[in-house]
C-alpha cells in the first residue's frame, strides 16, 4: 500500500507538471483546453488548477468566447510570472553576471564583476555574497521579495552536494558552492552546470516548446553543448555534462584546460582566438572582416574545425535541431559562415535545422531562472 501511495503522489506531481508545461508553451488558456491538451479529467484539471491559483502560481484573466456555441464563455488562467523572483548568479571564466528576474525572466537588476580567478573560490564567492546583498537592498529590488538564489558555473557539477566539481578555467578543485552562498545569504540556493542551465531554459521558454531532440551549443568563451532527449537533459555519471569543447581534434595541439591535449576548446575559446587577433567577444565579426587576409584564413580553418565537431555530433546523434547560443554566435556573419562549412561538409544537412537562439537577449542570466522554475515549480 506504501508504495501505491508513492506512486500516486508522483501521479499528481506529474499531472501538475503537465499542466503548468502546457500553460507555458500556449499562454493563456482555460481549463477545458488544458483537459483536452493533457488527456486529464475535467475534473482533476480544475482541482488541480484551483490549487495552483491558490498557491499564487495560476492567475485568472477573465472570459472569452468559446469557439462554438451563443454565449459560452471560456474562463483563461496563465501562470503567474511575477509570483516570485530569483536571484541568479552566472559564473563565466571571464566575468560573473548577477541579476535579479522574475520567472520568465525579465530582469528588474543586471549587474557585471569580474571573474576574480587569483583569489581562492571561497574568497570570490564572499565577493559575488557581498555585491548581492548590495543588489537586494537597492532601489529597483526593494518592491520585491527574492525567494531563492540560483547559480550556473562551467564543468561538472554534483547538484545534489551542490558542489562544483571542477569548473574548468575558474578553480580546479571541488567547491561547496550552495553551502558558501546559503551561509553568507541566508536563501535556497541551487546549482547547476552553465550549459545545461540554458539548455532547461531552452526547454521551457524556446525551441524546446516545438522539438523535443536537440543539439546545444554554446560558444564563448569557451565552448559548450547539452544534448536533450525526449525533453529531458541527457547527463552523464558524476554530474558530467555533454563536452564537445572537449572533443580531440589536434593529436599534437596544445593542452587544454580539462587535462587532454588538443580539444576543440585549445582551437574556438576566446582565449585561443584572441592569440590570432585582438577582439572583444562582442566585436568578434567586426574585427575578423578588418583582419588581413592571412589572419581570415587562419580563422577559417579554426571555424572549419568547430563545424567538424557539429557535424560529426550530428552524426551521432541525429537531432531534430541544433541550437547555437554564446556571445561569439551574436553576429549573423559568423552564425552564416558556420552553417554553410556544416553544410559543405554534409550536403544532405538543412540549413532549416541550425538555429539561433530566441533567448539571446536574456542569456546571461535566462539559465540560472530556467533551473530554480525547474525544481521549484515542475518539481
């Protein structure tokens, strides 16, 4: 009987996952819509709905005429975006984003620092405490209640310890990252790698609402991917994300942060790159067309590489989609010239199936909110 009962709780998790899913893929909808989209019980659906509403995740936003039939009118709900807000700190190797934004993501406070790598892990996360508490007293929080903390760092992770385990250009060794910041801030605090972060919000807020199989990849400065499958984040054992920076590709390359010689990474970082011209990661377009032409060629070859890697990941894979995010995929130019060297190389590959990201403009801090939703919300 006890374990009857556990599986009927996870009966109800899942039904009200589904529901809240099926809101934010559609926008607002009513309950009789959500029972014919879900397969759910009229029934169950308005019981569970009340309950959400309740709890201040569901709001309703009034009437509208029902499709068929004088003077039947459909009551809408929507999730309430703006029921709590997160504060969320993205960890890169060469800056750290901290920023505070509702459930969708629309930020109310944005935020730069350094990426302080000579000081001990312990030290710099003390910094980010220190600059966050700052934020959640300033002018543009003090309207709001901030109910959890939410971080994103490069590398393997262990989110059940929230432990990052080796955050590759950052620190090497394993660092307590949740215990730190709960310690010195006194929230929930979760964690997660960065890439998979923008994968889950991917899932809920882009193309994860059409394709269920996707291909990620991040680029800038490093380089990183998430694989999903049937709408779930494929991950390895010991918290190992999906590593195509860390493909070998040069047998007699240079060593690479991870320890192996010759990834990817050693070819497409910023900081590789950057030995070849000088560019912010902003600029990079616009300093790859002003450089001369032995330097365009050199750049070239990097990029022929980097659509190798893809390719060969397509290969293996067969995605529905590749979806490519990062500062050094901004520019279209760059995006253009990347597509068509996949396409060079596997002449039955779309163009259709590369994209861009919708979420570009929220990238910064779009993972970090995506994961507290996750556990918070759909758990």
């Amino acid at each position: 009987m006890k374990h009857v009962g556990l599986n009927m709780e996870q009966v109800k998790i899942n039904n009200r996952s589904s529901i809240l899913k099926y809101i934010n893929d559609v926008g607002p909808v009513s309950r009789k819509d959500i029972a014919i989209a879900t397969g759910l019980t009229p029934s169950a659906v308005t019981q569970i709905c009340t309950a959400l509403i309740q709890d201040g995740l569901l709001k309703e936003l009034g009437t509208v005429d029902a499709a068929s039939g004088a003077g039947r009118k459909k009551v809408l709900v929507d999730i309430d975006y703006q029921c709590a807000y997160i504060l969320t700190i993205n960890i890169e190797s060469e800056e750290t984003i901290i920023a505070v934004a509702d459930m969708k993501g629309d930020v109310v406070h944005y935020t730069e620092m350094e990426t302080d790598t000579s000081i001990s892990a312990e030290d710099f996360l003390k910094q980010c405490a220190r600059k966050c508490r700052l934020v959640l007293v300033s002018e543009s929080c003090s309207a709001i209640t901030v109910k959890g903390i939410s971080v994103t760092v490069p590398g393997a992770i262990d989110a059940e310890r929230g432990v990052s385990l080796q955050a590759y250009g950052i620190w090497e060794k394993e660092v307590p990252v949740v215990q730190i910041l709960k310690n010195e801030l006194g929230l929930d605090v979760f964690l997660d790698n960065n890439v998979n972060a923008f994968a889950t919000a991917e899932l809920l807020y882009g193309v994860g609402r059409k394709y269920d199989n996707f291909l990620l990849v991040k680029w800038g400065p490093g380089v990183g991917s998430a694989i999903i499958i049937d709408n779930s984040i494929y991950e390895g054992r010991h918290g190992r994300a999906a590593e195509l920076g860390h493909y070998i590709v040069d047998l007699n390359g240079k060593k690479c942060s991870c320890g192996k010689t010759g990834c990817l990474e050693t070819k497409v970082s910023y900081h590789a790159l950057s030995q070849l011209m000088s560019f912010n990661q902003e600029n990079f377009a616009e300093s790859y067309e002003s450089s001369p032409e032995n330097i365009k060629k050199q750049i070239d070859e990097v990029l022929t590489v980097f659509a190798m890697s893809i390719v060969n990941s397509i290969t293996i894979l067969a995605p529905n989609r590749v979806v490519l995010c990062g500062k050094l995929f901004r520019n279209e130019k760059i995006r253009q010239i990347l597509i068509e060297k996949c396409m060079e190389l596997d002449t039955r590959l779309a163009e259709s199936r590369i994209l861009y990201t919708e979420l570009s403009s929220k990238e910064d801090f779009i993972g970090p909110v995506a994961v507290y939703v996750k556990e918070k919300v759909y758990s």
